[in-house]
C-alpha cells in the first residue's frame, strides 16, 4: 500500500483507469463471443430493469461510505489546526508564568512545530509518527504543571497554558488515530464485488454497434474507478500526495518568528 501511495495521484487515476478499460474491452468481447447465440438484444427491457435497481443499490454504499471517508479527511484537517493553534496559544499564554519556565516552554513550543514539518509529516506519509513530539509536550507540560503559582495571574496562566498543552496533546493523538484507520479490507471487498458485478451486467446487454456499447460500458467503469481512486487516496488523510500538508505548522513556524523578532519584548523572551 505504502507504494501505491509514493505514485502520484494523477498518474495512480489514469493507470487505474487505462487498466480497468482494457479489461472491460477485453471482457465484454469475450463476452459476446461465448455467449453471441443468446440474443443479447432482446433481453435490454428486462435487463435494463435489474441493472437500475443493482446500480442504485450499489451507488448507496458507495454514496455512504465517499462521505463517510470525506468526514474523516475533513476532521483530520480540523485537527491540524486545532494542534497547530494550541501551539501558539501556549507561547503566548505562558508570558505569565516566571522567565525560566517560559523560555522552556516557549523552546519547546519552537521544537515541536519544526518536528511537525521535518520529521512527523514525512513520517505520516508512511503511516508512522515521531515519537520525540510527545515527548516534548510532555516536557512542557511538565515544567507548567510542576510550578506553585505565587499569585492569582500565575494561577491563571498556568491554566490557560495547561489548557492549550493539553489540546496539543490530544489533538495529536486523535491526528495519529485517524491516520491509522481507514477503509477496511471487507469494506473494500464489497466494493470491488459490486463494482464488477456492475461491470458484468452491462455486458449483457447487446447493441447494434458493439463500438458504442463499449463506449457506454468504459463510462461506466471510468466512473466507479475514478471513485473508488479518490476513496483510496482520502481514507489515510496524510499518506497521499492530495492529502493535508503541514501549511498550519509552516504558518504556526512563521507566526513564533515573528514573536521572537518584534517589538514586544515579552513575546521575545
């Protein structure tokens, strides 16, 4: 799988298409030759009745699952966000706590978003992640957690950062989750079984002009395949070339400069 998802998207929807329509050509005209006694004409009617019914059971699950797998891709791409926010929230929420843990955790802050784009999302193409990003949440979390507060301005900006930590820390573990989980085999097995059980039935129909009724059986499959493609390329929403990109991280990088190199001189700190 992992090498299916290295091929370009666009090149991976032609190949898979190109394929598809070969055999579909090949298959129709076997096709036609076992069965050219049978009289393909005169069962279109009838014929056309139960493909409507077959194509409209299978476009429901097919339907069903797209959006289902459209959810998922949206809420990963939330969750990016919602991490990458997190992480600026807390550079700016811990200006309230004692220097030393500030630099701390504002260093860890720098670190973790630089992680995020040179290493975890290299590493999610492949279905994996960096194990030193949880750590250095927790190292900040560590030295907001582990502070006394000395008065009420303390005690709020520890919770506010605390706050935002934790939204880090959760939002990553619900990114690696979803990256983990997409279309199951079985899934895929009723797919493929309804996608070729479409496909087959559209053979048996028979025109005069065997040319055209190619035609018809190709936009057919091109349609099916062209989804069951974008369903494959969405299911794992950080392994595909389409899939979401580390913008917020470089967003959330050039945001932290910004703060180091102004005028505010709590913000530098």
């Amino acid at each position: 799988m992992h090498a299916l998802y290295a091929i370009p998207s666009f090149v991976l929807l032609v190949a898979a298409l190109a394929v598809a329509i070969a055999l579909t050509g090949f298959g129709q005209n076997a096709t036609h030759r076992m069965l050219r006694r049978q009289g393909f004409i005169e069962h279109n009617e009838v014929g056309g009745i139960m493909i409507a019914v077959a194509g409209t059971l299978y476009a429901v699950v097919l339907g069903f699952l797209t959006v289902v797998v459209w959810q998922h891709y949206l809420d990963a791409r939330q969750l990016v966000v919602q991490e990458s926010d997190a992480d600026i929230d807390a550079w700016h929420e811990v200006v309230g706590l004692p220097s030393a843990i500030r630099t701390r955790v504002r260093d860890d802050m720098l670190a973790y978003a630089q992680i995020m784009v040179r290493k975890e999302w290299p590493a999610m193409r492949a279905g994996g992640s960096d194990p030193k990003a949880a750590m250095i949440v927790m190292d900040a979390i560590d030295a907001v957690a582990s502070h006394v507060p000395a008065n009420g301005a303390e005690s709020n900006a520890q919770q506010a950062t605390m706050q935002q930590l934790t939204a880090m820390h959760d939002s990553r573990q619900q990114r690696i989750n979803i990256n983990e989980n997409g279309v199951s085999g079985f899934e895929w097995s009723i797919l493929g079984i309804g996608g070729m059980a479409i496909v087959g039935f559209c053979w048996l129909f028979g025109l005069r002009n065997a040319r055209i009724q190619f035609v018809m059986t190709a936009t057919v499959v091109t349609i099916i395949v062209s989804t069951l493609v974008l369903l494959f390329e969405l299911q794992y929403p950080f392994r595909s070339d389409i899939g979401i990109g580390p913008d917020s991280w470089t967003g959330a990088l050039d945001h932290i400069h910004m703060m180091q190199t102004g005028d505010m001189e709590n913000m530098r700190e």
